[in-house]
C-alpha cells in the first residue's frame, strides 16, 4: 500500500517538474521594415489627404527653364537708317573719331520688327580731309560699327558713306554710299537748332538718305541728319 503512495507521489512530481520545464508560447508580431538616414533607401512619397486608397503622389521636378529667346537675322544688304547725335565735318573731325546716333527707322524681319527706333548706334569717322589738304576736294567718310538692343551691343560691318566736295571753290556736295557708289545726295542746308528735320529720309533702294552742306569750303553733316548704311554682313539680334 506503502509502495503505491510513493509512485503515485513520484508520477505526480514527474509530471509537475516536465510542466514547470516548458517555455511558455510567445507570438512575435512582424513590424513594417522602416528606412533609416543613409541605408539607401528612398521614403515613399505621401499620398494626398484626398487621394484615393492605394494612390501615390505624383514626384515633383524642377520647372521647365524658359524658353531661349529666337534670334533674327538681319541678312547683308539690308540699310540701317541712323540719325547723328553729333555734328561731323571733314575739317574739323579726323580719322578714327567715335561719333554717336540713333536709330531713324525701326528694321523689320518678316513682318517683326527687329531693331527699334531710337536704338542707340554708334560708327567712327574713317576718312575726313579738309578742302586744300587733299588733290580734288575735300572728303567725310563714315562707317557705323555698332548697334544696340535692349541693352546688348551688336558689332556690325557697313559700307561707308562718304561724301565729297569736288572743285575748288565749288559750294556743292556729292554723297556717295560706299564703294559702289549707292549713295544719293538728299538734303540741303537746313535752318534751326538742333531737333529740327535736316534732311529727308530714304528708303533702303535709294542708298544713302541724309543732309550734306559746305561751309567755309567745308563737308559739314549737322547734328539730326540722317544716314543710310548697307551691311555687308548679315546682322543676328536676340
């Protein structure tokens, strides 16, 4: 009887001990991967508030650069018609003066216009020799070296207008418009200060529009008078 007792008592801590030794079940819960600073790896991009379920927001980029602007060309053979800022004459400039102009009629393109009225020029005197200091007459021979737009200078090449005084004694101006001879004589003395009209201006067929008068035997072109130069080389304004 003793002995039954005891191996029910030793069966029964068996069983405690083998109950005690068990770990108990642990249930892991898998978390979302999460990106950190530097693994790599981009974050998605939220989706709006009121986008619908399973939309991404579209990535964002930097705004289109504008637009270059288009350059128009002037082709060779084309006149750009200026009107002097300041008075020349061939006895009192000389070779290699700088003189200043605007532009007297606006130069188009294709119907656009491609340089303004009153864009500002400027040209330098090639030639100027006084009655008495050259065989024949007295010579002024000008050429316009630069144009400006909208605050960007253009170097241009043009023929040279040149105007001569033949004879001595002979109160009566020739213009000829480069070497070719394209010239015309237009204007005449003009009375008035400077900003009247001096001169009538010519169209592009007509060669060189603007006034010339001698003074004191000398080839004198006033302040406002107005000139016509050929390019000789095709002009690109942006």
């Amino acid at each position: 009887m003793r002995r039954n007792y005891a191996l029910v008592c030793l069966a029964l801590l068996l069983v405690l001990l083998l109950a005690c030794g068990k770990s108990p079940n642990t249930q892991t819960t898998e978390q979302p991967a999460t990106s950190t600073p530097g693994s790599g790896a981009a974050a998605p991009t939220p989706a709006p508030a009121n986008a619908a379920p399973g939309t991404r927001a579209a990535s964002t980029r930097p705004a289109d650069k504008p637009a270059a602007a288009v350059a128009s060309t002037v082709p060779a053979g084309d006149h750009i018609v200026i009107r002097l800022g300041e008075t020349l004459s061939s006895k009192r400039n000389n070779s290699g003066d700088a003189f200043s102009a605007t532009v007297a009629q606006p130069v188009s393109v294709n119907g656009v216009t491609v340089i303004p009225q009153g864009a500002t020029a400027s040209g330098t005197v090639a030639d100027a020799k006084a009655l008495g200091k050259f065989k024949g007459g007295a010579v002024l021979r000008v050429v316009l070296n630069q144009i400006s737009v909208n605050g960007k200078n253009y170097p241009i090449q043009t023929e040279a207008v040149t105007k001569s005084l033949k004879g001595k004694g002979k109160r009566s101006a020739v213009a000829i418009g480069g070497g070719a001879g394209l010239g015309a004589l237009i204007g005449g003395l003009a009375g008035g200060g400077k900003g009247a009209a001096i001169g009538a201006a010519a169209g592009a067929g007509a060669g060189t529009a603007g006034a010339a008068f001698t003074g004191n035997k000398d080839i004198v072109l006033p302040a406002e008078s107005t000139l016509s130069f050929k390019l000789l080389q095709p002009l690109e304004v942006k």
